[in-house]
C-alpha cells in the first residue's frame, strides 16, 4: 500500500497508522499474555510506502510485547 494519495498529506486516514499486537498462550486454557498499541502520524505522506510509518518506536513496541509476562 501507498500513501500516494496527495489529499492524504492533509487527511488523518490516510497519515496515520494504529496496531494493537496481542501476545497469547496457546496452552490451554488460551490466555491473553501481553498488549500494547502503536500508533503513528506523518507529517507528509506523499509517495511514500505506508511501512514508513513503521519506525524505530515500532521495534520499541515489538520489544515490549516480547518482554511482556502475566
């Protein structure tokens, strides 16, 4: 996906992205282990890749996720 959409660099729809990852134990009974959100706004978004929005403070939530124990 692209944010190529010139309109997009002005419209929060299309210059944002949100992920909640969910860490869960298989073993039964299933069991939500871990939560954290990510969310993230550029400032422009003409003809970029939308995985750009995917930066360093995303590795951080990942990490954050991993290291997460209930």
């Amino acid at each position: 996906m692209r944010t190529d959409d010139p309109i997009g660099a002005l419209v929060s729809g299309h210059n944002r992205i949100a992920l909640v990852l969910r860490s869960i134990r298989v073993q039964p009974p299933p069991l939500l282990a871990c939560e954290v959100e990510f969310t993230n706004r550029a400032r422009l978004t003409l003809n970029q890749p939308a995985d750009r929005l995917l930066d360093r403070r995303f590795q951080a939530t990942v990490l954050q996720l991993l290291s997460c124990r209930r």
